[in-house]
C-alpha cells in the first residue's frame, strides 16, 4: 500500500515501513487513537464508520500484536455463558462495565465476528471460538475494513503526552533518524494497554503521563498470573512442568468470601500457574498483598465424594508402597502422589483421615506473586472516578480511554477481550457524540 503525507511518504512492503512520517493526509485534525489493539481499532471502527476521520499511532510495526500473540493457542474471542454470571467475573468493576457489555457483549461481538466473514463456535467449555481457531484471518479482514472506511495507521509511533498547546507529542522514526512530533487532534482516545507483554507495547508507560495531568490511575497489578510456591529441590527438579488436570481450586478473598473453580493448572519451578489459577488470581493476589501469603486448598479429587474415598483409603495395602496403593487403587497421577508426599510425612501418609483431607483440601501457601510483565493482563489503571459515562476524562476534555487501561480486571475464557471491545465501542460512541457537539 502507497500512502501520501504532508511530509513524507509512507511506503508498506509486506509488514516493513521503509520509514514514516507523524502527519496524514486529513484537511483537518482528525480523530487520534492512541493505541492499535482490540479497544483502539473498535473505537476506530465506529468513529470512522459515523464519518469522522480518523488515524491510529502505535508503538508497534503492526497493529494488533498482543491480540495475535493471544491466538496462539486458540484466539477465544468471548464466552457464551448466560449474561447475569458472565458480567460476576468483572468483580468489584461489574457495574461499572455491565451497561457497556449490554450494549456490545458476547452476542453483539460474536455476530460483529460473523460480518468480517469468520464463523464461530462454541466449544464443550462454552468458550467461544473462530472455526480455524485463528487470530491472524480476523485481524485482516478487521485491518482491511478499517482501511476501506478511511482509517490511516502509523505504527513505530511512541506517544509521548501533550505539548502546552494540547498537540500531542509523537516519537517515531524518519529518513535520518528518530524524531518528535506534536500532532494535532479533533479528539484523542486512548487504549494503551495495561502493564503486562512489555514487548508487545503494554508497558505502562503512559501513567507518569496521565499522573501529571492529575487522572486518578491506580497502580497496574499482576492478573491471570502465577504464583510462587516453595518447592523441595527434588519436587521441583522431578515435577517442574507437569500438568495438575481434574483439579479443583479454592481461596478466600479479601472479604472473607469462598471461590472454588474446576480446571488445570500446571506446575512450575518458581511455584504454579494455569488456567484455574488465573481465575482466582485477584482474589490470591490481594491475599498476598494484604497478608503477605495466600493459601490455595486443591482438591486432587474433585469427583470423589469424601465418604466413598475414605473408604477406598481405609482398604489393606497389603505391602504396597505407597506410591503403588495411590497409582493402583486411587487410579493416581505420579504428580498428584508427589504433591501430596511434598506436604504430608509419611506417618500421614498412612493415615485414611490425614490422605483424605490433604487430597480433598491439599493446602498450598502462597508466598509472592509473579512478575507483571510475565502475566496475561493487569489490573489497575485508570480510575472509574476519573472518568464520565462516555469514557472521557474528566479533567481533559477531548480525551477518551478504553480497553486495558482502565480500572478493571477479569479471568481468561474470553472475558478480557470482551471487555476490551466493549470499552473501545463506548469510548467511540463516546468522541462520537464530543464531535457532535463540538463547535464547528
């Protein structure tokens, strides 16, 4: 593609810029987004869609690296539980997030899919899915309508705040070298992403920015992560890596509250991690923070009711090792009898009572939690209260924020990006609706 600029041309070959220019073809300041995930490009969509010109700055070389990166394993675009369960997982943000996810929830994004021509599914899970279990077709077909509504990109473009005069302040590559430009905007959205995949362009950077300008931000956290654990050194030599399925998890949160959540998690040399652990890693993480460790019970046996399994413990061994009566009458996993050996001693390990608690309510202590940069997402951001309905902020008149940044938090299974597309679609209706009123 062959774009024109004010000062210089910007020429595509493949996904390579040979170099860029900070200035677009627009007779007038058109509407800059800030940011070129799944929040930024949906809030370009509608607002490019009302007819308002519209270019979109990214750090990146491409937009939409983190969503690509997600498709990996599978690109679970949302979840079709019932609404009234699916707007809980939001926690202590659900009410600030349910009117949003009203207007373009789990149904509105899956038919939103369908109309860029990728069909989806629904797997045993009730995750939701595109047919190829791909991220990169999505993305294309997304870029390409974007493209043919007018949508002008800018990768390798680092935001850098305001200027006095209120321009915004770029830093992006030229012909001769790195330089900064001050552009000018009818108005700005930001989604800049949390502070986890730093090199995906979600650094957190842009705090000190809003901090400055005196936005309420609260300070991005670990979320969907793990968590450290203190193994024995042949524990972790012999079973880093390995996967715990059939489990179920429970925790206490903050207030007190009991959360259990079927699923896997898998093992690790600095402690655990998985899917079922993400789920309950706000409420373990604020343990940790407000106790100093946390306590994950693990039942290894979710299926068995306690009765029945006492009575299957209490059986003779008949000279079996202990190993060989768990892998033989408990039909027991090498990793789940390692686990329950790293916490019980052997005189426990005979005892019916002290197996059968430690393998319904296997404890686990918490000690810290994983770094921010290793977790899917963060919590943190800026603040609900800093923030009108429509997604400006208060104290800059103009400037919208969607996606990651903002205050909110919430488990894998589709629910990020949800809310992700959600909070884009508001914040566009939102500078929509600014322009509108804007005096012309």
């Amino acid at each position: 593609m062959l774009c024109f600029c004010k000062t210089a041309p910007v020429f595509f070959h493949g996904n390579s810029e040979v170099f860029l220019s900070a200035s677009a073809p627009f007779s007038s300041p058109p509407v800059v987004i800030v940011g070129a995930g799944p929040a930024g490009l949906m809030a370009a969509e509608v607002i490019s869609a009302a007819g308002y010109p519209v270019a979109v700055y990214d750090a990146m070389p491409s937009p939409g690296r983190k969503f690509l990166l997600a498709g990996v394993g599978g690109m679970n675009i949302t979840h079709a539980e019932p609404f009234e369960r699916f707007v809980t997982r939001y926690r202590e943000a659900q009410a600030w997030l349910e009117p949003m996810l009203q207007d373009f929830g789990a149904d509105q994004l899956r038919a939103w899919v369908h109309s860029l021509g990728i069909e989806t599914f629904t797997g045993s899970s009730r995750r939701v899915f595109p047919t190829d279990m791909k991220a990169a077709p999505l993305l294309r077909a997304w870029l390409h309508r974007l493209r043919q509504q007018g949508v002008v990109f800018f990768p390798r473009h680092r935001w850098l705040g305001w200027q006095d005069d209120g321009q915004l302040r770029f830093e992006h590559p030229t012909e001769t070298g790195q330089q900064v430009s001050a552009i000018p905007a009818s108005a700005t959205l930001l989604a800049l992403g949390g502070g986890s995949w730093a090199r995906l362009g979600s650094d957190g950077q842009w705090l000190p920015l809003l901090q400055a300008k005196g936005i309420a931000v609260a300070p991005l956290r670990a979320s969907n992560c793990g968590f450290e654990v203190t193994w024995s050194e042949h524990f972790r030599q012999q079973y880093a890596g390995e996967p715990l399925n059939t489990i179920a998890l429970e925790c206490s949160d903050h207030t007190g509250q009991q959360h259990r959540y079927r699923g896997e998690a898998t093992l690790a040399e600095y402690g655990i991690e998985g899917s079922a652990i993400y789920a309950l890693s706000a409420s373990l993480r604020e343990q940790i923070l407000q106790q100093g460790t946390a306590t994950l019970r693990v039942d290894l046996a979710p299926d068995r009711e306690p009765v029945a399994l006492l009575k299957t413990l209490q059986k003779p061994r008949n000279g079996m090792s202990f190993s060989t009566f768990m892998r033989k009458v408990l039909r027991f996993p090498a990793v789940k009898t390692a686990l329950i050996r790293e916490h019980l001693d052997a005189e426990a390990c005979r005892s019916p009572e002290q197996l059968l608690q430690a393998i319904k309510q296997l404890p686990l202590t918490l000690t810290a939690v994983r770094p921010l940069d290793e977790a899917i997402s963060s919590a943190g951001g800026v603040c609900r209260s800093a923030l009108d309905d429509h997604g400006m902020l208060t104290a800059q008149p103009g400037v919208f924020c969607a996606g990651e940044m903002l205050d909110w938090e919430a488990p894998t299974g589709g629910y990020l990006l949800t809310a992700c597309f959600a909070t884009g679609y508001r914040a566009g209706q939102g500078v929509v609706e600014y322009l509108k009123k804007a005096p012309q």
